[in-house]
C-alpha cells in the first residue's frame, strides 16, 4: 500500500480507530492490538483509545501467525470468546455484534460469517480453543488448521453482504471497501 494501512483514513479518522470503535461498541471486554509494521507510528492512535492492550510482535515478517499468537499471550483468563480481526478488514459494528449473538447462541466452538460459499472474516472461537490457538503455525496454515481439524465444530453464519470478504491489500481494493461501506453493507 506504500502507507501503515492501520493509519489510512476510514470514515471520520482512521482505520485502526474505526476497527478499535466497533469492537467497544459491541462490548468487546478486552481489545488486544498486536503491532509490527511502523509500530511506532501507529502506537499513538491506539493509546489514545482508552483500556486497550498493545503489544508489539518483534516477528511480524514471519506471517500472520506470530501476530495472532503475540496477541493471545496479552488476553485475559477470564473470557469465553477470542474475536480475531485484522485491521485492514473493516466490518461494521452491526455485523459484529450479529456475529457475537450468533456465536453465543449457538454454543459455538468456531464461528465463520459466509457470504455466498466463501468464508470471510472475522472469526470467533471459543476459549477452549486457545490451546490449539497458540499451537498454530505458517507452515500449517494458521488458524486454518484449527477450523479444518474437524469441519462439523464451524458454524457457519451465511451474510448477505461482501463485507465479510473484504480485505485491504491495493490500493483498488481500499476504494472498493470504502465504496461498499459508504453504499451499505447490508
């Protein structure tokens, strides 16, 4: 993108004050904001968000996984759902909060949002998932390999929007999520 996609305008501020906003509205008890890239420029935006941990992951160019792990390492003992989202796949506070619900009453171990047969983001697994969690690996697909260890423990949460499938890596693929957010994405 050749700019810190948590820094790129979204809304009224930023992407990463965007993504913090949402989870707190829907009641997230602890936000984890793991940093890697520019870390020092983007620090400043998470602090000034009030009770959020950050912590910074010294091994982000080895992928994903070492983000997700540093990240669970600063949750809590006391939760009973782990809610992962990267900060370049913005999603509204309302699908959120339907995911949560659908998470909750449907005692799910793992829930997905599906729109037309292709899993999207975020995903939500149960905290008695977290050791399998921080077991994860690049050479094993991530968090991949927890969801396809047994396909039946997945709740699949069909959304009737591509939001759920948006994921901002070019520049052509941020117009296209600002222009689905300010079209709707219902």
């Amino acid at each position: 993108m050749g700019h810190p996609k948590p820094l790129l305008p979204w809304q009224d501020g930023l992407l990463i004050g965007f993504q913090i906003r949402a989870l707190a509205d829907v009641g997230v008890s602890q936000i984890v904001v793991v940093l890697g890239h520019a870390a020092a420029e983007v620090a400043p935006y998470v602090l000034g968000h009030g009770n959020i941990k950050m912590v910074i992951n010294p091994h982000y160019l080895h992928g994903k996984t070492t983000s997700i792990k540093v990240g669970l390492e600063g949750v809590g003992h006391r939760m009973s759902t782990v809610l992962l989202l990267a900060v370049d796949q913005p999603r509204p506070t309302e699908l959120l909060q339907y995911l949560l619900e659908e998470h909750c009453s449907q005692n799910a171990l793992i829930t997905q949002p599906v729109y037309r047969d292709k899993g999207g983001h975020p995903l939500l697994f149960d905290a008695s998932l977290l050791p399998e969690l921080r077991a994860i690996s690049e050479e094993r697909q991530g968090v991949r390999e927890v969801m396809e260890r047994d396909p039946e423990r997945v709740n699949r949460v069909p959304i009737e929007s591509p939001v759920v499938l948006l994921d901002i890596n070019t520049k052509k693929e941020y117009k296209q999520a600002q222009e689905l957010f300010l079209h709707g994405t219902d």
